[in-house]
C-alpha cells in the first residue's frame, strides 16, 4: 500500500477532522471549508468557499472578526477563544476558536487558518452545573435557617428535654428533605406529607386522619407546611387531644380559587381554654404559614380542643 504524500495526508486528516477547519483570506473570503465546518455552520463547502466569513457574525459582533485579524497581524496566535457564530439556520453556535496566520513562501501573512469546536453542550452542562450548585447552596442555607430557628425558639426544663425536642423536630426535616430530594425536587403530595408528619406522634394510624384532593406543594412549600403539621401534632401528643385517650385528630384540606385551606380539628376533651401564651408549635405555625407562605391562621378554641383554620396562597405553595 502506498504511503500518502505529506499534502494528502495532511488533507486527509483535515477532511476526517471532528473540528471545523476553515481557510481564509485576508479580506475574510473562505479558500477551504472542510465537512466539519459543514456540520456545524449549515454551509456547505460550495456556498462557503468565495464567500466572506462575516457571513457566520451574528449581530452585535461584527467587529470581532476584524479585531482578531488585527491580533493576528501583530503576531499573536488566539487560542481556545469562546465566541458565538451563527448557524445557518438562524441559531447562535457556541464555539471554541483557534486562529493561526498563512504566510506565503515569502513570509508575509496572506491569510488565517480557523479550528473551531462546538462546545455548546458543554457550555449547557456547565449552565446546568452552576445552576444545582446554586440550588443545593440556597437548599443548605434555607435548611440551616430553619434548624437555627429550631434551636433559637425551643424551650425545655432540662436539657434532656431539650435533646429529645431538638432531634425530634430536625429528625422530621430531615424526612421531608429526604422525600423531596427523592422527588427530584418536585416537592411533596399533601397526603404524603401528612403522613410524614404525623407518623411520630400516632405510629399505629389510628388516632390521627387527613384527606383532600391531591395537591402537589413545591420543595419549599413542603418543608413550610411539613414542619407545622408536625409542631401541631408534637402540640396534640404533649397538650391536646392525643394527649387523652380518647382524643383525635382530623386534618382536611380543599382547593379554592386562589387558597388551599386546611382544618386542623382536634376532639375528645373536655373545658378547653385558649393558652395564655404561644408556646414553640404555634409560634413555628405562624412564623412558616404566615410568615413565609403569607397564610392567614384562624384559632378557635372549642369545647372539645382545637379547630385550626389555615389559608395558603396558591401561588406560594409552588417554591
């Protein structure tokens, strides 16, 4: 098999290049246009080739073109410089661009030789990248705030008590945390989020019931109204209803046209009077509910325990 000559297989490789490797002369006319190039511009060789480069400019950088043959008379050799260059579709190509000078046999510049990359997949993962990691940032953040709440507003008698407490509200965090990560970040169904709430205080099922249509609450919404359903029934097992035996609970919620309402209805005791100060679950109600979401709480103090009415705004609940 015959070895190719230096030209040919220099133009053999230039023709199999996954690169665009193009030819120009000083006034910006194409002289090669290889199928790479074809690729990833739209143009083939035969519309290329006599035609002017600037045809690739999109608008608002005409002038780089110019501005990089200018380098390149002064001497400079442009690597791996990021530009945009337009498809001939219309779209924007993201590029990667190396320009090297022609000089004749005689040493004097007659043109540039162009490699360019499409690294526009790349450009979109690292878009991708730096939007998670501002994301999962924001998520610490927001967890951290919540957990130093935790910590700033319990109170106990000894610090025993106030171990179990703590662990008890950063353990049910972090089981909504969990179930929303497991979601892809969707967030959390209001029955599944009940359910995790809840769970703590009434392991066998009985004692506390929720329904209502099914309604999908974003990550930060989840954690929001997880972490109150939770303070409420921590609320019923030390003071309320599931703290008698024959006490229950119901937690009911609807859609309407702009709120979800809940009902948080506690039965099974007897004489009850309104406390005569907030104590943690109620002030975290109001800090997430009204004060993150924007809801509006509504205590009624019954006979038989508390009705607690919550109104969301629909449009809060998707954070």
């Amino acid at each position: 098999m015959e070895a190719l000559s230096s030209p040919a297989m220099l133009a053999a490789i230039i023709e199999s290049s996954n690169d665009a490797i193009i030819s120009k002369t000083l006034d910006g006319t194409v002289t090669s246009w290889n199928p790479a190039a074809e690729r990833l511009f739209g143009y083939t060789a035969a519309e290329m080739v006599g035609s002017n480069i600037a045809i690739l400019a999109p608008a608002g950088r005409e002038a780089e073109m110019p501005s990089l043959l200018t380098r390149l008379k002064q001497g400079e050799r442009i690597s791996h410089f990021e530009t945009l260059r337009r498809h001939k579709d219309g779209h924007s190509v993201e590029i990667s661009l190396t320009v090297s000078p022609i000089h004749d046999a005689d040493g004097t510049l007659i043109g540039a030789s162009k490699i360019a990359r499409d690294i526009t997949q790349r450009r979109r993962d690292e878009r991708q990248i730096s939007f998670l990691m501002q994301e999962v940032d924001h998520r610490a953040k927001n967890a951290l705030a919540v957990v130093q709440s935790i910590l700033r507003l319990t109170r106990a008698d000894t610090v025993e008590d106030f171990v179990s407490l703590v662990e008890g509200r950063i353990a049910a965090l972090a089981a909504i945390h969990s179930q929303v990560a497991s979601r892809h970040w969707i967030g959390i169904d209001m029955d599944s989020l009940a359910h995790i709430s809840f769970t703590p205080f009434d392991p066998g099922g009985g004692r506390v019931s929720h329904g209502g249509p099914q309604t999908i609450l974003g990550p930060q919404a989840s954690q929001a109204v997880g972490l109150a359903l939770y303070e409420l029934a921590g609320n019923a097992a030390r003071f309320g209803a599931l703290n008698h035996p024959d006490g229950m609970v119901d937690l009911s919620w609807r859609e309407e046209e702009d709120t979800l309402a809940l009902t948080w209805h506690e039965q099974g005791l007897r004489d009850v009077r309104p406390p005569t100060r907030k104590g943690f679950g109620l002030t975290v109600c109001q800090l997430l509910l009204a004060g993150q979401l924007g809801g509006r709480l509504t205590f009624d103090w019954q006979d038989g325990g508390l009705a607690l009415g919550i109104n969301l705004p629909r449009g809060n609940l998707t954070l």
